[in-house]
C-alpha cells in the first residue's frame, strides 16, 4: 500500500493542499467545522505529515527544547510530562535536557537545543542563573525560578506557603517549624517570606495568643534525606518547645521529616502535623496520605507552551505569570493535643 499524501487528504477533503497545512499548523483562519471534517479524513486515512519536510518549508521544527535542573526531581519530571502533553496538543515534540543544576552545562545545552533549530525553549535555570546569557531571536520562556529581565511563569510560592500556614493556624497550631529550601534558590526564598509573612500576620493579631516563641527554622535541600535531617533538628528539644506542626518546603522534603517522627515515635498527626508543597503524585501515596500544597503543574506547562507558540500573550519582563495554589488535604494534618 502506497504512503498517503497530503494531496490525497485534499482531494478526498475538497480543499486546497494549504488548507490541509493549515490545519495541521492550527492556523486560526480555519474554521472549526472545516477543522474538524478535514481532521477526521487525516485519522480515516492514517496521514502523517513528514516533519523534515514540514521543517524546511515552513522553517519550523515543530521541535520544544525544555531544560531542567534534575529529572529525577519529581517535581521536574511531572513538570515535562506536562510539557509534553501540552506541545502534542498543538502537533509539537519535545527535546528534554538535564543541566544538572550547573550553569556551564545549561548553556552548553541551550547552544545545542539552538544549534537543533527548536522552535522554543522551555528553561527552569540553575540556581546559578545570574552567570547565564541567553541566545537572542529565540522564544525563551523562565519557569518556576524565575530571573530578573526575561519572561516567566510560575506558581505564586509566597502566597502557597501562606495559604499552608493558615490551614495550620487555623487548626489551632501556635508553633509551627519552617523547612525552608537553600538559601540560593528563588522558589525557597519566596516560600520562605511567604512562612515569616503569615507567622509575622498571625504575632500581630489582637488577642496576642496566635504565636508561641520565635519562628522555628532549618534550611534544607529539598531533597528526602535532607527533610529527614531538617526534621530532627526541629524535633530535637523538649515536647513543650518542640513545634507541633512542621511545614517543609516541598513534598520531599515532608515525606524525610515523617520518617524522622516516626523513628522518634512522634505519631502523625496526632502528636506533630506535617505539611507538604509542591503535590507531587508521592504525597497521595505515603501512610498517612500527606496534606500538601499543590502547585497547578499542568496549567503552568500548558501556559509555557501557549507562549512559545505565540498562542498566548507572554508575560512582561519583571511580571511574570503566577499561578494561584491550592491545599491537597491528607490525613498528616490535625488539631495539636495539649502540652
């Protein structure tokens, strides 16, 4: 059997071959109706364009390139998953690099995915990021750490961590520890003033009974193991000074200080709350369920691509795009007992 061409999709449709290339490049002059009926013919007849060709006539590569720090955060990869998914949706794929959190080795992966001709590039930087220069006459679109003098888009960090803080003092928690993330990340920092934001709200409430001793702190990576060591730096010390609920700053790092309360014997939630971010599938798998603040991945990918594609207005230097979050409610959260 002969391969199917674009001239057969035509003549079948009653249409011209630039209809059918519209439609496949989702040019907005088509019509729905049009669309869908041309569409159906495609499917009924197994046509697949030719992306070589595709490429040189149209000086597209219908080609994505995303560039994240770890893949094997899983964060990261839900976060390409995502990606991947959205750029299908409008005929596109993606070409996906590690930079290993290294600024030398993200350029060197920019210049390769610019030297593929990709139509865009997707860039979560390295928490190096002020050494990096980015290529001009490329669509480049910042996500999640976001950098001074380009676009971006983001979940809004500083109000997640807000929002968790209330869930927590409105279960009656007074001494509520912080896992922040390291001190150079941009996501950390913001978690973090969004934690001192609604510790410093709650001091000043009129009743002056909302908080209970300075705000409880460790810096960790947002890795399982260093959760682990954050959660038994704040556990360590006597049950009415220890805090009753722990907030980390991502779902990793909360998973890691469970195990610490559970070697010590501290019962979730009803000895010590945890509260997770970033609502990886993990957190819904852990005994208890984790309660979570989930960062809206897949409209944050989706938004990504739209830019990159011209299908959605970028966002304006220094005003990024942020995506509101929402809490996951688990079973790892609940009122403290008293001392």
């Amino acid at each position: 059997m002969s391969k199917v061409g674009i001239r057969e999709v035509a003549k079948l449709a009653g249409v011209s071959t630039g209809t059918v290339s519209r439609i496949l490049n989702d040019h907005p002059s088509v019509t729905k109706e049009l669309r869908a009926r041309v569409t159906a013919i495609i499917k009924d007849l197994g046509y697949t364009p030719d992306p070589s060709a595709r490429s040189m006539r149209g000086k597209v590569s219908r080609l994505i390139g995303i560039v994240i720090p770890d893949l094997t955060n899983p964060f990261f990869a839900e976060l390409v998953q995502s990606a991947e998914q959205a750029a299908a949706n409008h005929g596109y794929n993606i070409i996906v690099m590690t930079s290993f959190d290294h600024a030398a080795k993200e350029a060197d992966r920019i210049k390769q995915l610019t030297s593929r001709k990709v139509d865009g590039i997707m860039l979560v930087p390295s928490n190096d990021f002020h050494t990096l220069k980015l290529p001009k006459g490329l669509p480049i679109v910042v996500v999640d750490r976001l950098m001074p003098g380009y676009s971006g888009i983001a979940a809004d960090h500083r109000n997640g961590v807000r929002l968790g803080v209330e869930h927590l003092l409105q279960l009656g928690h007074r001494r509520i520890g912080f896992i922040s993330g390291p001190g150079h990340s941009v996501p950390a920092n913001d978690r973090l003033r969004g934690y001192l934001d609604a510790i410093e709200q709650a001091r000043e409430q009129a009743d002056g009974t909302r908080m209970a001793g300075p705000p409880l702190i460790a810096e960790a990576a947002f890795d399982y193991e260093s959760g682990r060591s954050a959660g038994n730096y704040l556990l360590a010390r006597a049950r009415n000074e220890r805090p009753t609920a722990i907030f980390a700053s991502s779902d990793q790092q909360a998973i890691g200080c469970m195990r610490a309360a559970h070697d010590l014997g501290i019962p979730i939630p009803a000895a010590l709350s945890i509260l997770g971010f970033d609502g990886i599938p993990l957190a819904s798998m852990t005994t208890p369920r984790l309660t979570t603040v989930k960062q809206p991945i897949q409209d944050i990918a989706a938004a990504a691509v739209a830019v990159l594609l011209n299908k959605q207005t970028a966002p304006e230097l220094d005003n990024p795009i942020l995506f509101a979050c929402e809490i996951l409610k688990g079973e790892t959260t609940a009122s403290p007992q008293p001392d």
